[in-house]
C-alpha cells in the first residue's frame, strides 16, 4: 500500500487493527485511513505457543482493489471516501483530490485508472452527469444496493464502506457494468412472461393428470378390493352350504346307529327278550355315537368361527383337520381318499390357519363334485405334501377331467343349484395374494392334479 521509505511511515500503534490484535490477540480486518494512503487492512497475530510476540499485516490498497475489478469485469470501479482530511493535508497529498459532490474526495491514482478504462475498453458506459448524481445519492444512504438504468442500459452497484472495529461510515465503492442480460429480459419481458406462464401451466396440468390418475387407481384398486371381499362372501357363503352337507354325512352313520340301538332295545323289552347284561353294552354304544357327534360339532364351529390372524400352525395338522370335514362325504359317496402326508418332517410356520384349510377344503369338493357328475367308477382322491427347495408342496389329484376355465369366477360344471364357481377362483386368490404362494392345476393320465406351493421364506 505504501512505501516506509519514502513516506518515513512506519508501523506503530496508530492502527487501530494493530491496536485490536496487540489487545485480544486475534485476527481481524478493516478499512483504515492512513496519513499517506488508505485500503482494507488483515492483521494477524504471531503466536508460539500461547506467547505473543507480534504480528502481520497485509493491506490491498484502492488502485489495486478497482484495477482488478476493471480488468477482470469489464466494470468501471472507483472509491469514493468520506472528507475526514484537513484542507492542509489534501494540499500537501499526491494521492487525494476533492470531489464533485462536497464532504467527499477520489483517489488520484484510481482516477487515472478510471480514464484509462473509459478510453480502451468500455467507453461506452463513461458515468455521465445525471449517473454521477444517482451514484452519490445512492451511497450516502449507506447501504448495499444495485439499480438498473433502463434507457443507459448501466447496472449501478453501491457497496459501502465502514471500519469495523470503529463501526463508523467511511465512504462508498462504485461500480458501473453493463446490463446486457437485465437489457435482453427487459425487452423480451412479455414473451418470457408467456413462456413462463405456458411452462406453469404445462407443470400444472401434468400434476392435475398425474393427481387424476392417482385417485382413479386407488378407486380401481379400492373397487376391485371391494369385489374380492364380495366374492370372498359369496364363496363363504357357498362354503357354509358345503359345510351343512359335510354335517349331515358325518351325523348319518351316528344317527342311524342311535336310533337302532334304541329302537332295538324297544322291541326286546316289549317281546320280552330284553337282556339285563344287554342294556349296559347298548347304553356304551349310544354314548360314544353322541361322543363323535359332538366331536363333529366341535370340528366345523372350530373351522366356521376361527378368527383371522395369524398363529404358528403345523402343516401335517391342518391338512388331517381338513380331510376330517369331508372325510363322511366322502365315504358315503363311495370315494377313496388316499393319503401321502410327510410326517417325519414337520413344518411350523405362522399364519392364518383359515385360510390353508378352505383352500384345501374347496378343492376337496371340487374334486368329490367332478367325480360324481361324471359318474366315475371307482372314484379316487390322493393328497399328499412334502418339502422341497424351500417350499411347502401340497398335491391333491383326482381321476375326473378338468376344463380350462375352471379358475374362471362363476365358472361351474354343476347345475345352477349346486354351486356358484367362486370355490376354486377364490382358492387362487387366497394361495397367490394372501399366502404369497402359487396354485396350479393340469390334466395328468388320470385326471385333475391341483399344486399348492406355499414358499418357507415368506412366513
């Protein structure tokens, strides 16, 4: 910033960084005026350990600050300081000359630069008058702030000056750039308002779309939830009507053995042939019918009312719980269930029980069903389960045909009496979305092979 040689400045406690940084050993910074020139001053202690023992200041005088925005910017810069000299020491001083506008002075050596800007480079926005008054105007607010000339096409930037240890005002950097790209958008204002617009409304729309879309698959999704409970219904209900058929072929044979016994009791005693040692023997056979009877009971309220959640189950259990149900049916049909259960590997998992044995169940019934309307001689049905790649393969296989469509809803080769079809197309949408498993069916020599696979990594 200056040279001690010639000036005879040296560096002393004048300095009101130096003083701050001597005070509180820290570094700061700051515009400071001194006796020969003025610029923004770093001061740094020196330290050795916590021991002071002096300090460094650097200084980026005005020329060097506004000759290197010129250069780089293609801006016009110039500092414009508070009169705080005497009227001796500006008579004296190479570097300072009184302003335009009173209670302000130029640096002479800024100024120079300035004129050389002006005449190489940038001519075209040399400050005129009326720009000179809106630049000290501006800068005696002491203020930030930058303002676009229209007609001059100038952006006029105002950054003032203060000294930050003092906390006093000490002036104003002007700067004066071109405003070509403020200029473009002013007078392509009305077109870019519209393309602004246009692109506004564009993203609206899409997100109105977008939003329209959302709601009509929720609605779709929320329709088609509402149809599978409806058929889920329909197919319990259906079930319920499978379930009091299941009832009345377990009860007959109990039944039937009951009222023999009783009415066999009847005759004796009334012919006179009643044995005493007979009564006891007959009375034990009453009881364990009614015995079975109520455990048949106990079976189907088990299955009808058991709640949907979630329980550790036990696969082989389940399966011997399901063909309980339609084991009568299917012996007073004259059906034979062959099992293949793997009981050695027992399989644990959670899940709703509920669901594995109406799956199981409605394929047991469908195959019974097909059997009979077919009048197969000598109808068989074979079940059988095992483990295998990580998954649970249940096989129930008849020796009746299939027809392509039988997981179709409503599809039913029964008359319109005596089913609705919704058993196995719900039994797919059990195993596929509940379960997380796959149900297939295919022909095979013999007739129908229904596949559940249930995968262990899923429960």
């Amino acid at each position: 910033m200056e040279d001690p040689l010639n000036y005879g400045n040296i560096v002393n406690n004048k300095k009101e960084t130096i003083n701050y940084v001597q005070k509180y050993k820290k570094p700061t910074y700051s515009y400071e005026i001194e006796d020969f020139s003025s610029g923004y001053s770093f001061t740094y202690p020196i330290m050795r350990g916590n021991l002071y023992v002096g300090l460094i200041s650097i200084t980026f005088s005005e020329e060097a600050i506004t000759s290197s925005l010129m250069n780089q910017y293609d801006v016009l810069s110039n500092f414009i300081l508070k009169d705080l000299f005497d009227k001796e020491f500006l008579e004296k001083s190479d570097l300072y000359q009184k302003a335009h506008f009173d209670g302000f002075v130029h640096n002479k050596n800024v100024l120079k630069d300035l004129k050389i800007s002006t005449q190489k480079k940038i001519q075209d926005i040399k400050p005129s008058k009326d720009i000179s008054k809106l630049l000290y105007f501006l800068g005696q607010k002491q203020d930030a702030s930058s303002v676009f000339i229209d007609d001059k096409n100038y952006i006029v930037t105002i950054i003032p000056i203060y000294h930050s240890i003092l906390n006093t005002y000490e002036g104003f950097i002007s700067i004066i750039s071109k405003g070509t790209v403020i200029s473009i958008i002013n007078n392509n204002y009305f077109t870019i308002l519209f393309l602004f617009i246009f692109l506004y409304l564009s993203v609206t729309l899409l997100f109105l779309q977008e939003k329209i879309k959302v709601l009509r698959d929720k609605e779709l999704t929320l329709d088609m939830i509402k149809k599978d409970q409806q058929l889920l219904e329909q197919a319990k209900m259906a079930q319920m009507g499978e379930m009091i058929g299941n009832i009345a072929h377990q009860w007959r044979q109990p039944l039937s053995a009951i009222s023999t016994i009783a009415s066999g009791t009847k005759l004796n005693q009334e012919f006179g042939i009643l044995k005493k040692e007979d009564i006891p023997k007959n009375m034990d056979l009453i009881v364990e019918n009614t015995k079975y009877l109520s455990q048949t009971i106990d079976t189907f309220r088990d299955f009808i009312k058991e709640r949907r959640e979630e329980k550790e189950i036990i696969i082989q259990d389940k399966i011997d719980e399901s063909l309980k149900i339609v084991q009568a049916t299917l012996d007073n049909n004259h059906i034979k269930l062959i099992k293949n259960i793997d009981y050695e590997n027992i399989i644990s998992i959670f899940m709703i029980s509920e669901d594995l044995s109406q799956v199981i169940i409605n394929i047991l019934n469908n195959a019974k069903d097909a059997i009979l309307i077919k009048n197969v001689e000598d109808g068989w049905i074979k079940i059988s389960q095992k483990t295998k790649n990580n998954k649970v393969i249940i096989e129930i296989e008849d020796n009746a045909d299939i027809l392509p469509k039988i997981f179709d809803p409503y599809f039913t080769t029964k008359h319109q009496f005596q089913g609705t079809g919704l058993g196995l197309y719900m039994s797919k949408i059990i195993i596929e979305k509940h379960l997380n498993g796959n149900l297939k069916i295919k022909n095979t020599e013999n007739g129908a092979l229904f596949t559940i696979e249930l995968f262990l990594d899923s429960f």
